[in-house]
C-alpha cells in the first residue's frame, strides 16, 4: 500500500494564531479588522485561533477566541483604575501598573510578553503567528521558538503621537511624550519582524518614514468592508442627520473639528449629529459640546449591535471622516457600501481610499467642514451622484474575501522563509 502524496504547501491548511492586544468591536480598525481577517482567513479552511485582551473582539463562526486577560487599567468606565491586590497573578501584572502609574502605556508591551508565553507552551499547534499592530520585543521570541511571524500594521502610531505633541500644552507635552514611548519600541520590532502589511500607499510610506523598514519587507493588502451588513437599504434618510465613527477624545479623529463645525450649520438649520464613540466623562470633548452649547443636537452612541450600526449609517443623510490623519479608515468604506454621502478629509489615506467618491476638505478646518456639509444638505442630486460612484468602488475595490486570500499568502511566503532559515542554520 502506497501513502499517497502530500499536498502541495500552499494546499494545506495552515494553523494560524491572530495576536491583537486590544480589539474594540465598532470603535477602532483593530477589532475590525480582526473579526472579518479571521472570519475569511477560517473560511477558507484555516484553523484559527485569535489571542486577544480586553476588549475582547465580537468574533463570527469559524474562529475561536483565546482570551488573555489584562488588568483592563483603561476601561470605559474606570479608565486608570488601581488594581485590587488579589487581582495581581504574577510579575507581568506588577510591570503594567508600574508603567500605567509613572504615565506610560504597557498595554503592547504586557500583552506580548503573556502572548509569547502562552504561545511558547502551544508552539507545536501553530504553523504560524499573526499580529494585529502589537510590534512589542515579546513577538520577538516567537521565531525563536520555531513560529514565523506575519505583522499588520494599520498605521505607524508615530503619526498619532506626532499630531497629539503639537497640540499638547505645558506639562500635556510631558505627559504625551512619556504615554507615547510605546512607538519607539513598535518602530524596533517593526524593524525586526519581517513581513509587515498595510493598507495603502500612504501608510506604507509612513511607515517607511518613520518606522524606517525595510522596503521590501512591506505589503499593500487594502482592507474590505462587510458588504453582507453594510450596503443601501429601503429605508428612508432621515434630513439633517450626520453620523461620524470614531474614537470620541481622541485628537486625531478630528471630532473637535466636527463638532465646531457643526456648531455653526445649527446656526442657521436643523439638523442632529450621532458619533459612534464614547466620550470620557469630564473629559475635552464633553467641555467643547458645553462650550458650543450643542445640547440635544449631538448624541453619542456605543455598545450598539452590527445591525445597529450599519442601519444607523445607512438612514444618516450624511457621513463624516474628520480625521487630521489615516492610515486607512473602515468606517469610510462602511459609509461608502452604505450608499451615504461621505465628506472626509484631504490627509493619511484617505484620498486614495474615497477616490472620487467623497467630498474632500482640508483636515481641522471646521469653515470649510461647514460649508461641504451645507452644500451636500442643499444638493440631494450632488448626494445620490456621491452614493451611486461609492458603491461601484466598493463593489470593485473592497472586499474581505481578496483579503484573506492576499493575507494567507503572505502566511506562506513567512513560513517558507522560516523554512530555509532553519536549512541554512542547520548546515551551518
């Protein structure tokens, strides 16, 4: 009797582990992009088991999820908590309150160090490793122990650091620089992991710039959208309303710019904003509404299902992208397939990703923000123009399924470089 032959290496199904040490379902790329990457990546007959801390991601049949506990210091609703004594395991607990209290973020770091931990007592159940932008020195150990290594970089952090020093004050630009000394870690690993993919054209040459990889290292593998649950739907629009999804306090997103903006078209119209994202109570976007006395008219919404979310984006007469920077942006895309008019910002990736299918304007100037919402509100023809090119690019474009297969390749590719490196070294 014959044993018949083994199937090309290609054909085989791979055993994947997804590293992410944080992944917010709606709010945030990475969560995102984590619940559609392994969704795909497991439909097309891939093992996959996804490595997460807290938030934990909304994952879909097919994967499985493997928690890795954090303190969760940063929780919506007790952000920069202090840890219970009986709630410390052991000496990685200890570094990340130690790091959280002389004002740095340990979060990369701490989740690495339990990922490669975990991982090292599992290295025979997985064929490779992919991380979700940890680039923290544990990944490092993983090929040591025999696991190549595929990382995602959505955009370097350093652009994020970058625009939050510039507008921090006095102190602020201590506080900033010390909470943002994560990056230079990220830029090192980066440096070190080998096969890095982004999202586009801009954020590779971000990347290039500030995290100086290797050229040939970096992959454009653009992202796709959920058109199962984002696309046009047979219900009406409501007038005047504008939906934005983002991180509510965070600078780069751009609400700040948003909300002055609309502060002025209330001047002279109705209208209501809805932002996906949460505010930190207290904090710099909750005084701005009270400066502007927006009132009623802005909501913010979280812990909304998918559901929600997209029939939210689909009955909103107008989408929002305020971003001062992106290395891709999903919830443009989402607002695209949703057949809504889109205005984003002319910076990042954004132009690459909107084409012509989106009115640009200058990122952080709420005078020209105001006079491209006026203008789409007073113009339903210049609306349905805007919306019918947004769902041909989407539908050519962005797609979840081109993704997986590109990521998978990129899984192959590692392992088999990791294959001649353990020829090489056993050869001498």
């Amino acid at each position: 009797m014959t044993t018949p032959p083994m199937p090309p290496a290609q054909d085989r199904p791979l055993r994947v582990a997804m590293l992410s040490y944080r992944s917010k379902p709606h709010c945030g790329g990475q969560g995102i992009y984590l619940r559609h990457v392994s969704r795909e990546v497991a439909a097309l007959g891939h093992h996959v088991e996804v490595y997460s801390g807290q938030p934990y991601p909304e994952l879909e049949p097919g994967p499985q999820l493997r928690t890795l506990p954090s303190l969760d210091l940063y929780r919506d609703d007790d952000p920069f908590r202090t840890p219970g004594f009986s709630e410390y395991r052991d000496w990685i607990d200890a570094l990340e309150v130690s790091m959280m209290w002389t004002a740095a973020f340990p979060e990369p770091l701490t989740f690495s160090l339990r990922a490669l931990r975990a991982l090292r007592a599992r290295r025979d159940d997985f064929d490779v490793v992919h991380d979700n932008q940890v680039l923290a020195y544990g990944l490092l150990g993983l090929p040591r122990v025999g696991l190549p290594l595929v990382t995602s970089i959505h955009h370097p952090i350093s652009v994020d650091r970058r625009i939050e020093l510039e507008q921090a004050k006095g102190f602020g630009k201590f506080t900033k620089r010390r909470w943002y000394s994560f990056v230079r870690m990220q830029a090192r690993v980066a440096r070190r992991v080998g096969v890095v993919m982004t999202g586009s054209e801009s954020s590779r040459d971000d990347i290039l710039r500030d995290f100086k990889v290797a050229p040939e290292n970096i992959r454009v593998v653009p992202l796709g959208v959920d058109t199962r649950l984002f696309h046009a739907r047979p219900i009406p629009r409501i007038p005047g309303s504008i939906v934005a999804v983002a991180s509510a306090d965070s600078p780069v997103k751009g609400i700040p710019t948003l909300l002055r903006a609309f502060a002025k078209i209330l001047t002279e119209r109705e209208a209501v904003l809805t932002v996906v994202g949460k505010p930190a109570p207290g904090g710099p976007t909750e005084k701005l509404i009270g400066e502007l006395s927006l009132g009623d008219s802005v909501r913010f919404v979280t812990g909304i299902s998918d559901n929600e979310l997209a029939e939210l984006m689909a009955s909103s007469e107008l989408a929002v992208v305020p971003s001062l920077y992106e290395g891709f942006s999903l919830p443009a895309v989402e607002h695209m397939a949703s057949g809504t008019a889109l205005i984003a910002s002319r910076t990042g990736a954004l132009p690459e990703v909107v084409g012509d299918a989106a009115v640009l304007v200058s990122p952080g100037d709420p005078e020209e923000l105001a006079a491209a919402i006026r203008r789409l509100q007073d113009s339903p023809a210049e609306r349905e123009r805007l919306a019918a090119i947004a769902l041909d690019r989407v539908q050519k474009r962005f797609a979840w399924t081109a993704v997986a297969k590109a990521t998978v390749t990129e899984y192959h590719q590692a392992i088999a470089t990791a294959d001649r490196q353990r020829t090489l070294d056993a050869h001498g």
